[in-house]
C-alpha cells in the first residue's frame, strides 16, 4: 500500500478527519489540537464508539495477581 497525502499505512486518519470534522462539526483547528483521550471521549459522547471498558482498580488488579502470579522472582512492584 502507497503512503499518500502524509498519511500513515495503517492508521485511520481519513476516517477520522471526516467523523471529526463532519460528523462532530469540529473546526479544523480544534480537531487537530485534541488530544487522542479528548477524541475519543467526543467521539463515545458522540455514540460513535462504544465507551471502553473500565479497567481494574487497584485492589482489584493485586487480587487477579496474587490469585494468577506470574512465578517465582516475579516483580509486579507491590
């Protein structure tokens, strides 16, 4: 696949120029000041994309790894 127009292989930014700029109504600047974090809450907002699923607290993320540990010597910097 031919890289054109700076864009990367891979990566959507086609679609995401056109849902960002068509679909949320952004202004091309605003669009391209927006962190990775504040697009993809807009675009949740939006019901463009699912919500991501919460991730573990804390107590929650040492319980899975004293019940599953990785072996012996292994650091999980608690």
């Amino acid at each position: 696949m031919a890289v054109r127009d700076g864009e990367h292989p891979g990566f959507p930014w086609r679609q995401l120029m056109g849902v960002g700029l068509g679909v949320l109504r952004l202004p091309p600047a605003q669009f391209w000041q927006m962190t990775p974090r504040e697009l993809r809450a807009a675009l949740e907002g939006a019901g463009c994309i699912k919500p991501a699923p919460d991730r573990p607290d804390r107590g929650t993320l040492v319980a899975l790894m004293m019940r599953y540990p990785d072996g012996e010597g292994a650091n999980h910097g608690g």
